[in-house]
C-alpha cells in the first residue's frame, strides 16, 4: 500500500514537473488503435469573480500534436507483445511530436483492460478539537478499511467521494465544519500489477516517464458525460475494440467501473469467422456496410466480401446486409447485456438519473442506441467527446473520448487519496519527517 | 515445405521507427542540440576554416594587397578624381601660400584629400579668417576664403611692423610704414592684446588725426597719444576717452597741442598738468634755451 502511495505520489510530482515545461504527451494504449496527443499547458488561466471561464475552464491546455496508429500487441485493453506494442507506441508518439515540432518526456497514460475492480471505502474518525481540519480528512481517509483485494493487484484510483460530518451528509470539502464524528466515503479501483507494469515498461522502453496513469473508462466517462449527467447520475459505456469499460458517475465523482472483455474487434473476428474473409476485409466490410437492425431494405444490398484466393468461385461472393447484421447483432446484444449484468450488479437502477451515454469506436455502429435502448433502458444516448483547443477534426469522434478524456484529467486531476497529507501517525516511530509533520499540526 | 504465403508481403516495412531512428529524433527535437547543430556548429566550422585559411602569412598578405588593389581601382576611377583647385575671397599671396599648402598633386583622387585637415592647415594663416572646402562636381576643390581686415598696426618691440585685425590677431608683417599709411599704429608690452580699446581711442582722437603718429601703452595698463613734434599725451586707464575727448576740446579753445608743450598728463583728472617743451621752459624762465641738454632732464 505504502508503496503504490508512493508511486502514485511520485507521478504527481512528475505530472507538475511537466506542467512547469508546459508540454506533456497523453497516450491511450487501446486494443485497436494507440492514440498519442501533445499538450501544452499555457499557464493556469486567470481567476474570474463568478468563477467561470471560457470552454468551461479546458482553455488553459491546446493539442498541439495528434497521432493515432494501429495498434499492435494489444488483447483485451492488456499488452500482450511487448515489443510489438513498443512499437505502436513509439510510432504514435513520433508522430506527435513531428506534429508538434516538441519533444516530449512525460506521458499520461490510460488502458481499458486489467480486470478493474471497484471497492467502496468507509471510514469514520473522532474529531479531536470539534472541528474539522486539513489532519483529520487525512486521518479519515487513512481510516478507511482497505478490503483485501488480493495479492498481484493494485490500486490505480482512489478517490474520496462523500464526507460526512456527525449526520450531515454530501460534503465534498468538509474542511471547517464542526462537529465531533467525520466519515469519508471512498472509491477505490484496482487493476492487475502485471498490465500497468508492462505499460510501464513499454513506456520506459520509449525514453519516456509516467506522469499519471488511469483507467479509460473512467476517463471517457469525463470527456463524454456532460456537467448534469456527472451530477445526477449516468453511466459511461466506453465501447472499444478489445475491452468495454463502464463508469457510473454521480456527483461527479466516479462510483464504480468496471470493464467487459468484449468489444468491437470480437465483432470483426465474428464477420471474419462467419463469412470466412481475412480479418482486414472484415473490419472494412463492418465498418462500411454494418449495422444491428435489418430491414427489409437490406435483404436486396448485396455486399461483395472477395476473397484473395484466386478461385473464382470464392472470389466472386457477396453477401446481403441483413447476413452481415445477423453475424454482427448478437455480439452487440451479448456485450450489452454483460454491460447489463455490471449495471445491476452495481445498483445502477437505484441512481436518481439512469442516464446511459455510449461512446468509444464501437458506438458508432448504425442502430447501436436503438438496440442498447431495449436492452439497458430508456435514457440512452450516443456521446462524442467534449471539444478541446486544437483538437484536430479526425480526432473528435467518439472513438478518441478516453484521449480527450486523458486531456481533461491531465489538466485538472480529482484529488486521489496520495494528494492528501500522510497523517503523522503512519510515518515510522523515529522519522524526522514525523517529527516535522508534528510541529507543523500543532502549531 | 514453407507457407504458401509469407506472413508479410516482401514490400511490407515496419511502420514503426527503428529505437536508434526514434532516439535521434527526439534528439533532434531537443532545443539544445537543435540550436547547436543549426547554429553552433555551422559557425564553428566557418570559424575553423577560415583561421585555418588565414594561418598561411602569404595567403593573408595575398587577400590584404588584393583588396588594396580594389580599393585603388575604386578610388582612382575619373568620376572621383580631383583635377584643380579654385580659390576664392583670396588675395595673390595667401592664395599662393594655400596652393602649396595643398598636400597632394592635382590631378589625385578625391579619397586621397583630407578635406578636414587641409582645411585645419588652411585656417593656421594669419591672414585667413574663415575658409570652406568642398569638392564640387567635376571635379574642382572649391576654397572659399574670408581674408582677415587689417585694422592697426603694431610695432613690436624688436622694431618689425605687424598687422592686427579689428580683434587682435595677427594678419601679416610689414615691411614699412609707408606700405599702409591709413592704419593707425601701437606700440608697448602687451598692446597686441588691447587692439580693440586702441581702436576705440583712435576713433577719440581723430579730431587730432593730422597731428596723430600713434598710441603707447605704458605698463600694459594705460595708453599714451604720441604726436608729432614728440608730444605726449598721458591718458588715465580710466576714463582715457573722456580724458581724451577734454584734450581735444582743450585744444580747440586754447590751441593746446599747438604751443610749445612736451607733454599733457591726463592722469590724475582733478589735476590735469602739462609739461613745457625746453624752448618754452628757458622763455618763460626768461635764459636761453641750451641746445645741448637732453630734453625731460
């Protein structure tokens, strides 16, 4: 734990560090393709009197540089060929930085697979002087009971999401307030060490240092919902190519995530298996021709599928879309309803606002909301990514919501559990930091 | 037995940059190592071949003499050569002095005459006041002079005659009186630096101008009108143009200076007194005059 809090603190320092050179690269590691843009930081934007400011407070970043490549050595969100995915990485970032004429040392990075896992935290402590201080949020948040969440796992989020005071609850700051009890609620996401550790190495493979690292789904979840949905409650389903992750949000913090290891490539490899056409063929043919609803309408478009095998026979086939949607729709339907499994499993049913937002590549399939609508409920909408200064326009679909999403969490991180103080009692017996940290509490 | 097909068509490159490719370009992009390969490096190794170029004596004398030559070549082309000198508001002598004052031989370039030093050298005469040099179209070297104007003469104390103009300044020497007989003359120990008050008294005096042969000054504080017939008039330092202006109207009422009188002193006003000429001394003494004493003793 201690270690990982100071991992997690040391890529806070990096991440300032890059924000005082004012260029840090953000990379979405994805199962199809790697996504890798440039920001610069132009300095904290100045404060208004009502708070607000223009591009609802994103202005103070711009991409300057944007590469997307194919992704190689990606399974399921997860590296699985090192060097392959080296690679990519290293072709995306290139490419980024000819873009943006800069060189680049800090990366942000976020990935969708790594089986997450979300733990909600509870912790209670007396308040020593009747009110609350800046030493007892951390002594709450050290009080959390940390479930055992097993050996070769880490935390990768944990943020604070609910304080209470004695009964009053909702605070999202309850520094000042008075009373004798302070509760915290906490949400904690962990993932698999061995996929951020093969991230890291990639990374490190590249000359490049981890400024921050987060889970995309929870990323996307930032980039697509919008300001009302994060308050009242919605879920994030990010559809990518190997994973699906889900983020729930309320009161804009993230409550749960989780991910389905399923997602648009399994749709290509099923087009593939099923009209036995080699897997590029099959991700033209989907992404062209596809779609979830056949009418009648598609039982005349006849698609030529080809084949390179040099038998005329083969060569010659074609295939009516109404085929392609029967191959093509059960493999959403059972996506979705692992995503309907999560939800329950999560209690998304008992949020005030059910809204359900799709985003990622594979939301972009014809019919998809039509479908997720039967299937999830109602308030089901398709989401595209907030819009940020100097975004290129290739880069804007919903595809590139957890790169835009890494963006918005690279300019203002939500407070984790590593940004507050350490309670002097965690320090060991005889530190002198303990002793420092001492005199700085009582006095 | 192998594959029908190979995995990778034979023209397949790896998109992805080589690690040393990928290491060079964020090399390259850094902005130290850009401004030294852009900027540094270039000039170092200008530097470095040109000093290796220059280190040979015979290679630099080379560069040194040709661009002499060039420079010749420039200055010497007709367009700027100067052909004659024109002189004006000269006189005959001061004109012949300027001309060989002239450093160079006419026809010379034009980047060859120092405008400003010969000008310096030009403003040394005397008898020059103010002189202007241009180089005029065509090639002429215009001098304007102003001449100085002599206004008095002073004898020095070596006996030679000098002109002065109005302010003190020497202008030429004469060789006799009779050269200039309309300028008055000074005589005395540092006369040469009081033309202007001297002036002035000779614009007193001219009432008495027939009669006038000039002006001492007397230990270099007060001046003495000398007149024929070695009459002296001692003028205070004070108030000499009143004291002159008495003198003059003394003579007028009572035909002063025209009596056998040696000298008026003025210099005490509350007491003017005058000292008989030996002749009129022995008739009022009623002896005959002695030829042989020495007039004052």
């Amino acid at each position: 734990m201690t270690d990982l809090y100071q991992s997690q603190r040391a890529m806070r320092n990096m991440r300032r560090a890059a924000m005082q050179r004012g260029v840090i690269a953000i990379l979405d590691v994805g199962t199809s393709k790697i996504a890798c843009l440039v920001l610069r930081f132009d300095g904290p934007e100045p404060d208004r009197e009502d708070g607000l400011g223009p591009l609802a407070g994103q202005s103070q970043f711009r991409v300057i540089g944007a590469a997307t490549t194919r992704s190689r050595g990606v399974r399921f969100g997860e590296i699985d060929a090192m060097a392959e995915t080296e690679r990519a990485v290293r072709t995306a970032v290139q490419a980024a930085q000819k873009m943006a004429q800069v060189r680049v040392d800090h990366v942000i990075a976020c990935f969708s697979g790594a089986h997450p896992r979300s733990y909600g935290l509870a912790g209670e402590v007396q308040l020593a002087d009747g009110q609350v201080s800046e030493n007892d949020v951390a002594r709450v948040l050290a009080a959390c009971d940390v479930p055992d969440y097993g050996t070769g796992r880490e935390v990768l989020h944990a943020q604070p999401v609910n304080f209470a005071v004695d009964h009053r609850t909702g605070f999202g700051d309850p520094r000042g307030h008075v009373g004798n009890r302070l509760a915290a609620d906490m949400h904690l996401l962990t993932i698999d060490t061995a996929a951020v550790q093969n991230l890291l190495y990639c990374i490190k493979r590249c000359d490049l240092e981890l400024a921050g690292i987060a889970s995309s789904a929870y990323v996307s979840g930032l980039a697509s919902l919008v300001e009302d949905e994060q308050e009242l409650g919605a879920a994030c389903i990010d559809m990518g190519g190997g994973a699906t992750g889900i983020s729930i949000f309320i009161k804009k913090h993230m409550i749960f995530a989780e991910s389905v290891r399923m997602g648009g490539d399994h749709v290509t490899s099923d087009i593939a298996k099923g009209l036995q056409v080699p897997f590029a063929t099959a991700e033209r043919i989907k992404t062209i021709h596809g779609g979830v609803h056949a009418t009648g309408m598609d039982d005349r478009e006849m698609i030529e599928i080809g084949g390179d095998s040099g038998d005329w026979e083969k060569d010659r086939r074609r295939v009516s879309r109404t085929e392609l949607i029967g191959i093509m729709r059960p493999r959403v339907e059972e996506i979705l309803e692992e995503v309907r499994a999560i939800l329950d499993v999560a209690g998304f049913d008992h949020l005030p606002s059910q809204q359900i937002v799709l985003t990622g590549g594979a939301s972009q399939i014809p019919g998809l909301d039509m479908l997720a609508a039967r299937i999830l409920g109602q308030n089901v909408r398709l989401g595209r990514p907030l819009r940020v200064q100097g975004l290129p326009q290739a880069a804007t679909g919903p595809a590139f919501s957890s790169s835009v999403g890494l963006c918005l969490f690279a300019a203002h991180p939500q407070d984790e559990w590593w940004d507050f103080a350490i309670p002097a009692e965690r320090y060991p017996a005889r530190s002198l930091r303990r002793a420092v940290r001492w005199f700085k509490d009582n006095w | 037995m192998r594959a029908l097909k190979t995995a990778r068509p034979d023209g397949w490159q790896d998109p992805a940059p080589s690690r040393l490719s990928y290491r060079l370009n964020r090399l390259w992009l850094t902005p130290l190592v850009r401004r030294f390969t852009r900027v540094g490096l270039p000039a170092m190794v200008l530097a470095l071949s040109v000093g290796l170029y220059l280190q040979d004596a015979g290679r630099r004398g080379d560069l040194v003499s040709g661009f002499v030559s060039i420079k010749r070549e420039i200055q010497d082309r007709p367009e700027f050569m100067v052909t004659l000198m024109r002189i004006d508001g000269a006189s005959g002598p001061v004109a012949a002095g300027i001309r060989a004052m002239l450093p160079v031989q006419l026809p010379a370039s034009s980047f060859r005459i120092d405008l400003e030093t010969f000008r310096a050298a030009i403003a040394q005469i005397d008898a020059v006041a103010a002189v202007d040099l241009r180089i005029r179209p065509g090639g002429v070297l215009q001098v304007d002079v102003t001449e100085r104007q002599p206004a008095i003469l002073w004898r020095t104390a070596s006996g030679r005659l000098e002109m002065l103009d109005a302010l003190g300044h020497r202008v030429a020497t004469l060789t006799a009186r009779e050269a200039r007989p309309d300028l008055p003359v000074i005589a005395g120990e540092g006369a040469e630096d009081r033309v202007q008050e001297a002036l002035t008294l000779f614009a007193a005096a001219r009432p008495l101008a027939p009669r006038l042969r000039g002006m001492v000054l007397i230990g270099e504080r007060r001046w003495d009108l000398v007149l024929d017939r070695d009459q002296r008039v001692m003028l205070p330092e004070a108030g000499a143009v009143a004291a002159l202006n008495r003198v003059i109207e003394l003579d007028r009422a009572e035909d002063l200076l025209a009596r056998d009188v040696a000298v008026v002193d003025m210099r005490n006003d509350y007491r003017p007194t005058i000292r008989l000429g030996a002749a009129a001394m022995a008739t009022l003494r009623g002896e005959a005059l002695d030829e042989t004493k020495v007039n004052g003793q």
